[in-house]
C-alpha cells in the first residue's frame, strides 16, 4: 500500500474541506460554523437540506465540492483497494515459489519445530550448505522464519499431508524439536509409517521418555538439558579436552574441521589401507576412525587397515582439504 498517495489525498481532502468552508462563509455571508458545517454534509452526501437557499454561486460551490470529493474519494478507496490485493498476490506468489523450491528438493533435512533448538540446528545446516525446510504452526514464529529466507511449510507436522509436502518421500533425515514430546512420538510414528528407511532424530525434554522414542521409531533421540549438564561438567573437569573437540567440530579460527566421509563404491580407495591411500600425505588430514559398513567402529586405525566399498571415515584436517579429499573418497 501506498502511504505517500493516502497522505497527498488527505491534504487534497482539507484544501476541500477549506475551500468549502470559506467558499460559503464569503460568498452566501454564513457563519464560519455553518459554513463548515454545509461543507461537511456536501462532502459526505448524506442528503441534509441545506441551511437557507442558495445563491447560484453557492450551488456552483456546492458542485465543485461534490465533484472534487467523488474524485478524490474514489482515488483513495483505488489506492487502498489496489495496496490490499497487491499485498495478497505478493504474498500469494512468494508462497507458491517457496513451495516451487520446496518440492525441487532432494537429500535434504525436515526440521519439525522452529523454537530455541530448532533455530540452532538451521543455522549449523546453512552455514555448512545443508538444504532443508521447516514445518511450524505459530504464526508469529513463521515471521522469523520468512526473516531468515527459510524454507518452510505453515502446518501442523504431525500430520501425513505436512511431511508429504516438505518431501520426505525424497529426504535424507527428518528432526523433531517440538516442545512437546507426546508431539515428537506422533511425528516419529507418522514419519516412520510413511517411510520405514528414513533417518529420525528426536528431541526429548525428559529423559524418561527416550525408550518411548526410540520404540516409535527414532534413530536417536537427544536430550538438550542431559547434553547441555554433560558439558558443563566435562568443562569442570577436562576444559583442555573440551576445548580441543570444539575446535574439531564448532568452527575456529585455526579452519579446522572433523567430518564424515563415505567411501563410494566406485572409489580406487577400496582394498587399499590407509598407507596405500595416501590420504594423509596428498591431504593432510588425520583419520580418527572407521565405521565399517556392518556398524562397527574402529578408532584410531592402524596403518594396515584396508578399506572397503561404504566404509565412513572419521577425519580431521583443514576445510580445504577435506574438500579436496571427498572428490577422491
């Protein structure tokens, strides 16, 4: 909406509310009241009589003032019609682009819940380039979404017809960081009933109810207040240790990372061992460990053990190189 042609038909409005009003006082010799009073009843059509006849002249007023305060009313009501449906359509073509972009995605992460975890967790992803879309009810909460350009769906995730729509037929991993864990059971269950391989995470505010959520379907379950106690206490007690994992894994300055790495089954790596590999040499980086494909960890490999085809490899090193070795892994 305009507000700068609304202020310009306002100060229109009293040049003729002005003009009336001194139109009559001079020319039909009316109180200055009256006159204000004829000149309001004439701009608002409301059909008064008129005080005493009028003068020619006074009608001639009388017609300019009508025909000036039709126009500019129209003109008004134009600019305030036109600023509404303008906003609608915006807000109506914006909300299909967003829901263009949303079934375009692929591999990506379905965050359920925009509260104090559920920002955290779409910084971290946007930062590393992760793609994702979020699903939340509270009008007030989707301000701050449409804030930060998120992608987002406005329903009620625990719903089949949320999850469809923000593609979970097509994504790599759902979070439920809902409040409420009853709410966070009910998305892990619809989530699992439309998709038996999808990876879960979920949020609990109450460690009592992880087994709950781990039978319903999550993959992991966290507990924020449980981790956030744990860490206060190893800053207590291991600060140096604490210091080095954050880092490995939060971002520094040092433009250390500690990452994942899946060997592809085209890779050359397979049936290699890490001295073969030469990732330490060409790339820099230190292998913390091994997850084999059967789920086991091996931690701190030794020189001799040979890689094989999904195997997911723990490694320290500099950005930049680990970039560099994902195009060999």
């Amino acid at each position: 909406m305009d507000f700068k042609q609304l202020h310009t038909s306002f100060i229109v409005l009293v040049g003729i509310l002005a003009f009336g009003t001194f139109g009559y006082r001079y020319v039909e010799n009316m109180p200055i009241f009256d006159a204000l009073y004829m000149t309001m009843i004439t701009i608002s059509t409301v059909g008064f009589s008129e005080i005493h006849p009028l003068t020619n002249y006074g009608r001639l007023i009388t017609m300019i003032v009508i025909t000036m305060s039709i126009s500019i009313g129209a003109y008004s009501l134009a600019v305030v019609a036109r600023g509404v449906i303008e906003g609608e359509l915006k807000k109506g073509f914006e909300r299909r682009k967003v829901e263009k972009q949303i079934r375009k995605l692929h591999n990506h992460f379905i965050i359920c819940g925009f509260g104090r975890i559920g920002r955290i967790i779409c910084r971290e992803l946007r930062q590393d380039g992760i793609e994702f879309v979020v699903i939340e009810q509270d009008v007030q909460t989707v301000e701050a979404l449409e804030k930060e350009k998120y992608l987002y769906i406005q329903t009620d995730a625990t719903s089949e017809e949320a999850l469809l729509k923000a593609g979970i037929m097509k994504a790599r991993g759902l979070v439920t960081a809902v409040r409420s864990d009853a709410n966070n059971v009910f998305i892990t269950l619809t989530a699992r009933g439309l998709r038996a391989d999808i990876f879960v995470m979920s949020r609990t505010s109450d460690v009592k109810n992880e087994d709950k959520l781990k039978r319903a379907g999550a993959t992991r379950v966290v507990s924020p207040y449980l981790i956030g106690g744990r860490r206060m206490a190893q800053i207590l007690k291991q600060p140096t240790v604490v210091d080095f994992i954050d880092i490995a894994t939060m971002g520094n300055q040092l433009g250390l990372m500690m990452e994942e790495a899946e060997i592809r089954e085209e890779s050359e790596l397979i049936g290699k061992n890490l001295i073969e590999s030469h990732l330490r040499r060409d790339f820099g980086v230190i292998i913390v460990a091994i997850k084999k494909a059967s789920g086991d960890m091996i931690f701190n490999p030794m020189p001799n053990e040979v890689l094989d085809a999904c195997d997911v490899l723990v490694v320290l090193g500099k950005k930049e190189d680990v970039k560099r070795m994902y195009k060999v892994l």
